[in-house]
C-alpha cells in the first residue's frame, strides 16, 4: 500500500502526486495542513523530522525528500518509465532535478510570500498581530527574513533575487527545449515533473507572462497542462480559498515583478 502525506500548495508534494498519476498507481492520502502547523504534531514528526511535506510510506517504509520519493516509485513501479535509458540524458534530467531543489525552490518560498502571503496578514490582522506573527518564528534568521516580506514584499532584496532566479530557470529552460521537446531529451522525464509544480505555482499566482514570453517554455507548459496527470496532481488539492488569494494577490504584485524583470 501507498500512502503520501501531503498539502495541497507544496509544490513538493504536488512532484510526487504527478508521478502517481502519471503511473496510474493507487494511493491514500493523508492530508498535512502545514499552514496550520501540522507537520509539527509529534506523530508525523517521528516519520518526517524535517516538519515537511512530503512523506511517503510503501507499506512499512518510510521515505522523505520529494525527488528521492519520485526516483523511488520509478523503481518500485518501473512502468511507465520516467527517467531516461540514454546515460547522459539521465544525467541532464538529474542536473535539472538538483537545481530544482537546490536554487528555484528556496526562491519560490521567497516570490510566494512576498508576491501572496503578505497581503493576505497585512489585510486580515492589525500591526499588533503582524508583529505577534513575525515574532512566532522562533530563528532570529528566519524571523528577520519572515519581516522583510512582510513590510517590504517585492522590494526585499530576496524577493529581487528570487525574480531573477526565475528568469535563470526561464531562459535555460527555453534553451534546452529549442534542442527537443522535453528537459532532458527526446521522453518526459522526472525533470518535467520536477520543474511542472513551479510553472504552475506562477500561473497560480497571475503571472504567467513571466513564462509566456519564452515561446518553447510556453510550448512545454501547454503540453504540460495537456497530460492527464495535471489538474488532479497541480490543481485539484488546492483549497479553493487559497487558490483565490494566490490569483489575487499575485495579480496585485505583478507590476512590480515585471518591473523586476526588466531590470534584469
């Protein structure tokens, strides 16, 4: 049996949720409110002490990190395959993969937060209660990070960075696909799966001009949205809710992203 732990919006959680679709596998679902603060209770903690989302358990095993979770159903469920036979294109797709972790995903916590997540507190509670909620993050790092998006939303320096990041992704994306139809070769591949979630998470925010201005990136993304595996894995488990303050708050912040973007 399968089970996956998840949230809704974790774009995390949403890579696994494709590969399940995408192989047609049965699962349960345990769901993880992680904006309530879920991922802390101690029950979860003892499968997960990162306090993250996703978690998943095949039978008795328990594994976490999100691409490990994805390499790992591909080997327990080999069919249909989801990395490349060719060993250089596997290594491309795991080239795409580390970077999503590494460098893009850090940032869209960032363009998040500052784009949708501030607005959402600065409208619905008083100065007194923005500063309770800076102050219950605990890491003075984190909290001092937290207070910057929140006061200065896209004119935070990591919000800017965040923004460039992005167009990195943008652009090199937009290369390779220029070379064939995938991101990593000639088959869809766990590094489309990877990258989905955060195209994905711009156009849930109102932004998808960021990509729509890179013709192959927009041509991956219309056939990303065409699978199968798209609205039940991206869309369906976002509370409807949430997926109206993205849309709204994200449309408010788009004109500074854009100038952003045209800073460079």
């Amino acid at each position: 049996m399968l089970k996956l732990y998840h949230q809704g919006s974790s774009v995390c959680a949403a890579k696994v949720r494709i590969v399940l679709h995408e192989k047609d596998l049965d699962w349960e679902s345990e769901y993880v409110d992680v904006l309530q603060g879920e991922q802390f209770n101690p029950a979860y903690l003892k499968l997960n002490p990162n306090a993250v989302v996703p978690t998943l358990v095949h039978d008795d095993k328990v594994v976490i990190e999100s691409t490990v979770n994805c390499e790992y159903l591909d080997d327990v469920f080999p069919e249909p395959a989801l990395r490349p036979t060719d060993p250089y294109q596997l290594a491309q797709m795991r080239i795409w993969t580390k970077r999503v972790d590494e460098r893009l995903h850090p940032m869209t916590s960032v363009l998040t937060y500052s784009a949708s997540h501030r607005h959402t507190i600065l409208d619905n509670n008083t100065p007194e209660q923005v500063q309770a909620i800076i102050e219950e993050t605990r890491d003075p790092v984190k909290r001092a990070r937290k207070k910057e998006w929140i006061e200065m939303g896209m004119d935070a320096p990591t919000a800017r960075e965040a923004v460039k990041e992005f167009t990195r992704t943008m652009v090199d994306m937009d290369k390779v696909l220029a070379a064939h139809p995938w991101i990593a070769g000639n088959t869809y591949s766990l590094a489309d799966v990877a990258l989905s979630p955060y195209l994905n998470r711009l156009s849930m925010l109102s932004m998808d001009a960021f990509w729509q201005r890179y013709p192959n990136v927009s041509d991956w993304y219309r056939r990303i949205q065409m699978r199968p595996s798209f609205k039940p894995a991206l869309r369906d488990w976002v509370p409807d809710e949430l997926a109206q303050s993205l849309a709204t708050n994200g449309a408010r912040s788009w004109g500074k992203v854009e100038e952003l973007i045209r800073e460079g």
